[in-house]
C-alpha cells in the first residue's frame, strides 16, 4: 500500500528525511536506505534545504525509487522559475516519483552560497496552482501537455509562538489544501500538550496532518531551539533531562523515540528529521517500538 492510500485509508505512516550528499559519492546515501527500509513507508528528500548546495532532490528520489523505497521530494521556487519547476516535475513522474511536498525555501543568509540570487518566481501557492495545472494536462502557460502526470500533493506550516500566529497558519495551511495539498507537515513536536491544542483546531482540515519529531542531539542544541524558536516549546525539564543523561546523545534519541509513539494517537503520520544523523534512524525507530 502506498503511502497516499495509507494515510487516506486513516493506517499511521512513518517517514524519514534523508539529505543527499554534497558530492557524488552515494554510497552512505543508499547505506543509510537501506538500514530503515521496511521499517518506513517513505522517505522525504530535501531539495538544498538551508541554501547547502547539494545532488538535487530529483536525483536522490529516483536512486530510492529504484531501491524499492518510495519517495517524497521537496519543491520550491527560490532556485528554480515556473519552467524549470514544472519540467523538473514533469521529469519526477516520469522517474517514479509521484510525491510532492511545497515548501518555502529557506532564507539564503546561511547559505554556502550566499552570492546566489534567489529565484522567487512563485511562491507556495504559485507552486501548488503549477502542478494543479499540470494534472489537468497543461502548462503555466495554457499549452497542452503530451502525457499528464499525477501526483500526491503535501503541503508544510511554518512554526507558530503563540494561538494567534497557530490560527493564521491553519488558515494559511486551509488555502494551500483548497489548491491541491492532501496532507500537512508540522513543525517539529516537543511538548505534547500543545501540540494537543493545536491538532484540536488542525482537525478542522480535514486531511492528515503529520508532525515532524526532529532529534535533539545535545544540550547546546536544544538551548539554542529554546532561544531562537520560541514556538518549538522546548521545556527546562526536557533540558535538564539530556543535561544530566549519562549518555546525551542517546537521551535525544530516546526522547524522539518517546515523541513518535505519543504521537501515534494524536497524527496520521510522523516525519522522523536528524539533519545529518541518518546513522541515528534505526534506533529512533527501536526506541519508538517500530
């Protein structure tokens, strides 16, 4: 079962983010697949995400379509204009990738490559209206296309601090679902009872919404989450916690592990984030029971 009829069939997914490399050397890439397949029911594959020129999102999709592994891909347009964007996902369909996730790309001021003049062609809901039309079998601009492809459309909200800044984002999240998103991704999930909060109005969306579990791998990290994304609701408790672990890092994986199987009763799904740490995703998934 794939994971469009997973998640609209009400059955929990499991996903991973994995970045490719920067370079051409895979083979860690398709280790580290190899490792958790089974074991997830896709895997999200950035696209250069904090403006770190990496292999491209399509590339690294289609070497884990090819594994058997399905794959969700991140697209955006602060690299890319409309015809790139739209041949780049003519090219995924084609290539077995037939998951998509609209994301804003990030600010490029950590870039690696801050000389690189963003694009900006079409926001969000520019890039969602792109393929909206292209799976009515025409381009941006009007003209028909030979072969339609057929995608599942996700979609991400931005972190939230406080109720007000939550609500203008599941208003947000709502707009993005009227053009085509079938699913949501949240921001990272560290306090349980505010997510509670929020899924109780998320509800009213109607489509599955899975949060990200993203894990903390040292006391420094999590301090610095605290004090730069007030919304991410980290507690001194939990601080405290991997402070005064005898082994942190494993601490951290058993908190995402914890997060993942509190969620299975909140969500449709958990998207498991360690930015860079894939050697760290099978023990997640031990520590969650899966």
């Amino acid at each position: 079962m794939n994971i469009q009829k997973r998640l609209q069939s009400g059955k929990f997914v499991v996903l991973a983010e994995m970045n490719t490399p920067k370079g051409v050397d895979i083979s860690r890439f398709m280790t580290y697949a190899q490792h958790i397949r089974g074991r997830i029911d896709g895997v999200v594959v950035p696209d250069m995400d904090n403006g770190v020129m990496r292999m491209s999102a399509l590339a690294g999709g289609a070497l884990l379509q090819q594994q058997g592994i399905e794959t969700l891909i991140n697209v955006y347009g602060r690299d890319r204009n409309r015809m790139a964007l739209q041949g780049d996902m003519l090219a995924a369909h084609v290539l077995g990738i037939q998951n998509l996730i609209v994301v804003q790309g990030e600010n490029m001021a950590c870039s690696d490559h801050r000389d690189a003049p963003p694009v900006n062609d079409l926001d969000e809901m520019g890039v969602l209206n792109a393929i909206r039309n292209l799976q009515a079998g025409k381009d941006m601009a009007g003209f028909d296309l030979d072969g339609v492809p057929q995608f599942y459309v996700g979609c991400h909200m931005a972190p939230f601090a406080d109720n007000a800044a939550m609500d203008a984002e599941i208003e947000l999240a709502r707009g993005k679902i009227a053009a085509g998103a079938g699913f949501v991704i949240t921001p990272p999930v560290f306090d349980m009872r505010r997510f509670g909060e929020f899924m109780k109005k998320a509800a009213a969306l109607q489509v599955p919404i899975i949060p990200t579990v993203f894990l903390i791998k040292s006391v420094a990290v999590a301090r610095y989450i605290a004090t730069n994304e007030p919304g991410a609701h980290i507690s001194e408790d939990l601080i405290r916690r991997i402070r005064t672990s005898s082994d942190r890092e494993m601490e951290g994986v058993r908190i995402a592990g914890e997060t993942i199987a509190q969620l299975r009763k909140e969500a449709g799904g958990v998207l498991l984030q360690t930015l860079g740490w894939e050697h760290r995703l099978p023990a997640i998934l031990d520590a969650a029971g899966l």
